[in-house]
C-alpha cells in the first residue's frame, strides 16, 4: 500500500489521538464501556 506523506501524518496523528483519548478513558469507566454496544 502506497500513502502520500500528508495522509500518514494524519492516520499516525489520528493513532495516537485514539489512544490518549481511551487512556484518559481507563481507571473512570467500567470496562464494559470499551466493549462494542453489541457485547454490551
């Protein structure tokens, strides 16, 4: 797969986005809220 430079930056800054925002998420939630609404 071939990306142009612009759209890595934005997959790699949407990545750790995603991942400061369910780190923030962890310890003030029970776990089931990470589960999908299906597995609920």
């Amino acid at each position: 797969m071939i990306v142009s430079y612009d759209e890595y930056q934005i997959f790699k800054t949407s990545l750790i986005a995603n991942r400061m925002h369910s780190e923030s998420l962890h310890g003030r939630l029970p776990a089931t809220y990470h589960l999908p609404a299906t597995l609920r």
